[in-house]
C-alpha cells in the first residue's frame, strides 16, 4: 500500500515537470511571419490596378477573393481587380515559399468621377469627397442651403442611399422679416327726409306723413315736426295757415362722413429653417359650454399675429413660409346667450409661401372693397306725383370703402455689439418739477445717451433696427 502511493506521487511530480518543459517548445514552435514591407494599396471598386514586385514571386494568395480578384502577369506583374467594397489582404511568397510582402488591399467606390463633376457643377464650394466602406462622406463648407442639397443630389447619382453629409453652411443665416400692414376705410352717408303735418280747427285735429305720422299725442304744428332723429345735423322747418287748416313742412338731412387709417409694422428675427412667432394684441374669453351644464372659458387672441419660416437658399435668396393676420374685436357683430354677450371679430390673413432676395418687397396681400346703398320711402301714389311727390318721399344712400395691403421685406442680419444698441425709453427720461410747474414738460432729455453709437441710434425716430444690424 505505501509502495503504491509512493509511486503515484512520482507520477504527479514527473508530469508537472514535463509540462514546465513543454510550454517553452510550443511557444516557439508558431510565430508570425513579418518578412517583406507592407503597404497599402487603394483599388476602385470595378475597376483594376498593375502591380510591380521588387523580386520575382512564386505564388499569390488574396485573403477574401470576394472583395478583390488577382492575377499573375509575369514573375514580377500582379493584376488586381476591385470588386466590392472593403480591405483585405493580398500575400506574395517566392520559390523557396519565404515571404515576400503582404499588401492590404482597400477597395471603395470610385469617386473620381464623381469629383470632376462636383468641380464643373459647383467650382467655387470646398466641398471634400471621401469613401467610407461602400458609401460617400461629403465634408467642408458650402455658401448657402441649395448648393449643400445640389452636392448632395449628385452624391446620390455614384452611391443611392450611400451618402453621409458633413459639410456645414456659411454665412449669414439669420432672416428678420419686416411686415407693413395699412388698411384705408372711407364712409359717406347722406339722407334727406321730409315731414307733413297738418291741423287747426277745420279738421279738429292733427294729422303727418314721415316722421309725424308716428306722432298723434301733440297738440301742435310745431311740436308734431320737430325732428325726432337724435343725430339729424340739418333741419328746416316752415308752416303756414289757410283759413283754419294749418299746414307745416319740415325738411331733415343728415350727411355723414368718415375715414379710419389703420397701419401696423411688426418686425422678426429667426434662424434660417426655424419658426418665428409673434403676437401683440390680447386674448379675448369666450364660454365654451360643457356637458353636465358647466362653462368653460377659452381665450382668443386677437392683434396683430406673425408666423414665418424663412430659409436661407442660395447667397442672398430668401425664401419665405409667411402666416400673418391683423384682428380687433367688433362689437357690432355679437351674439347674446342668455346672460352672456360674446362680440365677433373683424380678421384680416394672409397665408402664402414666397420667394425673394435681401431687402426687396412684396405686396402678398391686397383687398379692396367698395359697398354700396340706397333706399327710397315714399307714400304710395302720392310720392310719385311730380314736384310736390317730395314732400312725401324720403331717400338715402351710403357707401363704404375698404382697402387693405400687406408688404413683406426680409434682411439678412447679424449680431451686433451690445453698446451699440438704443432702446425707445431711451429717447424719454422723466421730467424734473420744474420742467414740469414751470416749463410744461411732460418729458426730460437728460436720459438718452449723448456719445457713442447709442446715441447716434437714439436719435432715430421709432421705426429704426433693434437688436440687428443688417448688411
């Protein structure tokens, strides 16, 4: 038994130094073989490239023929043929089977076409061309929106849904959009009506035609015409008396006339491809009912609104998504609900997509309206009898004339220094008391800056540039 144990233990022993032993063979017995230079060589895809070997070769082998093709022109010439994109490995080996060289071979889509074409198309861009794997990757900086897309459209033409996009645009790219609304509305109005009466003490009463008809509770001529019109501006009256029939007239006109000018120039600034909105005016509540006999309120706005994107699309080409609209509360077009009064509004919109350049204008939006009315009243028959037909007949007209533009004009801008910027409470300092007891001034002129480029801005009159100056 101990003799059994005993050699079991040698067993272990010898095996543990037979492996210490081997270890050190083994790791010699592979090695990497790093004979020869290596290099790179850069193959386009379907297309094929000549080789010259420095010493004559014996044999050649490609790691993955699907990437490239080879093929011996001589001892020396190697024909190699790009097939699809990727690296491989192409090895050289002599007579002897030592190595000579391994190459890497790269094969990628052939650009050069394709950056003859880019020069010709868009000469003045720097635009780099480069291949990753079996696409383009376009990099640099172009000058504006379109020549980056038309770079882009012709990448697709060499590698269809391939196409990586790097490049970056230049130059200004900040839109302010300046939106002049002006809204002319003229009003005429004129009537002439006039009144019969007649009384005394043949008839034993009174009777009118008009305005007195409607009157049978005066004792008087003269109180049966007076003109019973609130805003009549012009009245003539005459009465006479025949006997005992008295008899009046009474002519009543009215001529009114008006003309409101409504005129809003709201200014924005956005980044090009960004939306810009703006609003000044107010919201306006309005019930909404709900189930279960409950009221909510939602409010409209109402004001001047401005919406627009504008992009940037080649040098100074603008080309403008513009939703713009003036409103006001009218309270001539209103509705009652039980205990509630809600008024109507008067809009004016516009929507429209438009393209132009720094500083032009465009007229987007223009509305002429021209209402007219007339009535005529008159006593059957008798308002038709020639001459004296007017003294039973009343006529009026009005007319109303409505004009609206909308003009647009878009700047490129760029920011400016922070001391060169003025703003409109600049111009407005508060008056001291004896400016205001003494003098009767409702303002200072001690506040607005006196040297500088903010004075010279403050100067301006309140339609001048804020935040921006444009090129």
């Amino acid at each position: 038994m101990k003799f059994d144990v005993v050699f079991k233990a040698g067993l272990f022993g010898l095996a543990l130094g037979m492996s210490t032993l081997v270890q050190p063979v083994m790791a010699e017995a592979v090695r990497v073989v790093r004979t020869g230079t290596e290099s790179v060589l850069s193959v386009p895809m379907n297309r094929a490239v000549v080789v010259e070997s420095a010493q004559p070769f014996a044999e050649l082998s490609i790691a993955n023929a699907s990437i490239a093709d080879i093929s011996s022109l001589s001892d020396r010439s190697i024909y190699v043929l790009g097939k699809s994109p990727g690296t491989t490995t192409l090895t050289i080996l002599d007579a002897q089977g030592q190595l000579i060289t391994n190459v890497e071979v790269r094969v990628a889509a052939d650009v050069t076409e394709f950056k003859e074409r880019l020069r010709q198309i868009l000469p003045d861009e720097k635009i780099e061309v480069r291949t990753a794997n079996d696409g383009i990757v376009l990099s640099g900086t172009v000058s504006s929106t379109l020549r980056l897309q038309r770079a882009l459209e012709l990448a697709q033409r060499y590698a269809p849904e391939r196409v990586s996009n790097l490049m970056v645009v230049g130059g200004v790219q900040q839109v302010m959009l300046k939106v002049r609304f002006a809204e002319m509305q003229r009003s005429v109005a004129k009537s002439l009506r006039s009144s019969l009466a007649a009384g005394g003490s043949l008839n034993k009463g009174l009777f009118g035609t008009g305005n007195a008809a409607a009157i049978g509770d005066r004792t008087s001529i003269a109180n049966k015409l007076r003109p019973q019109r609130a805003n009549i501006t012009g009245s003539a009256l005459y009465s006479f008396s025949v006997g005992g029939l008295e008899l009046g007239v009474v002519l009543e006109a009215l001529e009114n006339k008006g003309v409101v000018r409504t005129l809003a120039e709201p200014n924005l600034t956005a980044l090009s491809g960004q939306e810009a909105t703006f609003l000044a005016g107010g919201e306006y509540p309005i019930p909404i009912s709900q189930e279960e006999n409950t009221v909510t309120i939602e409010y409209k706005p109402f004001g001047v609104e401005l919406a627009f994107v504008p992009r940037v699309i080649d040098g100074d080409l603008i080309n403008l998504e513009l939703k713009t609209s003036v409103s006001s509360i009218d309270t001539t077009n209103s509705i009652t609900l039980t205990d509630i009064t809600v008024n109507g509004f008067s809009k004016r919109e516009a929507k429209t997509t438009v393209e132009l350049r720094d500083g032009e204008s465009f007229a987007i939006a223009g509305l002429l309206m021209d209402d007219f009315t007339d009535t005529n009243l008159q006593v059957p028959w008798l308002g038709d009898v020639p001459i004296l037909g007017a003294l039973f007949r009343s006529a009026s007209y009005r007319r109303e004339q409505s004009e609206l533009v909308i003009i647009v004009t878009p700047h490129l801008v760029t920011p400016t220094k922070g001391e060169a910027l003025a703003l409109p409470t600049d111009r407005v300092a508060i008056p001291t008391e004896r400016d205001l007891f003494v003098f009767g001034r409702t303002a200072g002129n001690k506040g607005a800056p006196r040297k500088g480029a903010a004075a010279e801005v403050a100067k301006q009159d309140f339609s001048g540039s804020y935040g921006y100056v444009m090129d």
